[in-house]
C-alpha cells in the first residue's frame, strides 16, 4: 500500500520539479537580461553627460575618446550608439560580462567578442546561441543596441 502511495505521490511531484527548474532557468536568464539594460542605461547615460555623441563613421584611431568612466570602471562605448560594446578592445575597458558581474557556472556559460555577449545555458562557446535558453546582447545595433532573451528551451 505505501509502494502504491509514494508510486502516485512521485507520478504529480515529478512534473512540478521539472518544470520548477525550467521556471528557475528562464528567471534566470530574464535577470541577466535585466542587468544587461540597466548597464546599457548607466553607460549610455554617462556618455551623454561626458559630452559623447554618435558618430556617422568609425572614428578609428579617435575611438580611445569613446571611453567612458563608471564607479565600476572605464567601459568602451560603440560610436554608432552610445552603448558598451560587449568586449572592449582598449586595455582596461570593462566588458559586458564584467559589468554584471558574470562567472560560468556549471551548465550557464557566456561568450563574447567585440560585438556580442551571449550567455545561456548548455551553449557550445560561440555567440551563436545552440540552444532555446539563452541572452543575447548586441552591442553594434544600428541605432540601438539589443538585448535578445529566448526562454522557449529552458
């Protein structure tokens, strides 16, 4: 009679603790994203008030004036938009993944190059996300940079 019991008791708890942590994925990656926009606000505030404005063209060698001081660090910020760019390419310039603060844990891992930072869980390492679990941010969007959130695998 227990055996019974526990077998109907384990056949509705599993399902809820499935999706528990489908739900705690999703949180998750909703969180980071949230970070994401607030370091894009702080940054792109910041350049407004230090007099930075949007270029038409790629400054080139001018680009070390596109830096941006923060109570964080110096971040580099992309001329066509004002946003940080995901990996900076001056020597101490903070990248995204520094700005939230982000470390790979187990299956929740990030990535980035100069333009992308891609964070998610079960990712093979490039900023093509593999998965349907993820947060992408887009520093060069043209006019804004993107913050791209997919919950659909989690």
């Amino acid at each position: 009679m227990v055996i019974v019991i526990l077998a109907i008791l384990s056949a509705f708890a599993l399902p809820k603790f499935a999706q528990l942590s489908s739900s705690a994925k999703a949180a998750t990656i909703n969180s980071i994203a949230g970070s994401m926009r607030s370091t894009i606000s702080i940054i792109r505030s910041k350049a407004f008030v230090q007099g930075l404005t949007i270029a038409s063209s790629n400054p080139d060698a001018g680009q070390s004036a596109y830096i941006v001081e923060t109570e964080a660090g110096r971040s580099e910020v992309d001329w066509r938009n004002l946003c940080p760019e995901s990996e900076a390419e001056l020597a101490d310039a903070l990248d995204m993944m520094d700005h939230i603060d982000f470390t790979d844990n187990g299956d929740l891992t990030g990535v980035t190059n100069n333009q992308y930072t891609l964070i998610g869980y079960d990712q093979n390492g490039t900023v093509n996300p593999t998965t349907e679990c993820y947060v992408r941010y887009d520093s060069f969007g043209d006019p804004e940079c993107t913050v791209t959130v997919n919950t659909d695998g989690c």
